[in-house]
C-alpha cells in the first residue's frame, strides 16, 4: 500500500485474527500483493517482494553460504538488507537493523 510515495505498514497484536496471515490473497500478475507475514515454528517470516527486490537484483551481491548441511544458500549482503529496511522506516525492525549494522562494523 502506497501513500505519499512510501509504504504504509499494517501492525497487529499476537491476538488479533489477521496476526501472522496474509492480509488479502495474492494476484499472481502482481507481484506486489505477495506481501505477507507468516507465523512460522522458527518465528515470524516477512515475505516483502516489492521492497525487497527480484532474484536479478540481488543474487549478483549475495553471499553463497552452507546451511545446515545445503551448501551454494544464496544470502542477501548486508548492504542490501539494511536498504531494505531502513526505507521505509518501521518499529519493528529496529533490532534488525541495530544487529545488522554491528556485522556490517565487524566485516
């Protein structure tokens, strides 16, 4: 949702119905509708696509890590995250934000 050329976020308590699904379903032919909030048994997982980039975007300054035994992960640098999540500017990713720019200080 777009207002004054910036995302406007919708938050909900942990007891609200719509915490942790999908606010309407998606249209495959936009790409901006996938944005969802998933409970997972791991925690919360944010699915961004319009902030967050296509494949295209980001591979080319991804880290090709193994995870937990699946070697060639490819990860999002750093850089890109934080650009993600700085703009715009949302409470909840605060702590995101503070530990991703204390890896950044530590490359």
């Amino acid at each position: 949702m777009e207002q004054n050329d910036e995302f406007r976020w919708e938050s909900f308590p942990e007891d609200h119905p719509l915490y942790g699904q999908r606010i309407t379903d998606p249209d495959p032919s936009d790409v901006t509708t996938f944005d969802s909030l998933f409970a997972t048994r791991h925690g919360e997982l944010d699915i961004v696509p319009l902030i967050a980039g296509t494949y295209n975007d980001l591979a080319p300054r991804a880290s090709r890590l193994t995870v937990q035994g699946v070697p060639d992960v490819l990860v999002s640098s750093v850089e890109d995250l934080l650009a993600r999540l700085i703009v715009p500017r949302r409470a909840k990713d605060a702590g995101r934000v503070r530990s991703l720019r204390h890896i950044q200080r530590t490359q």
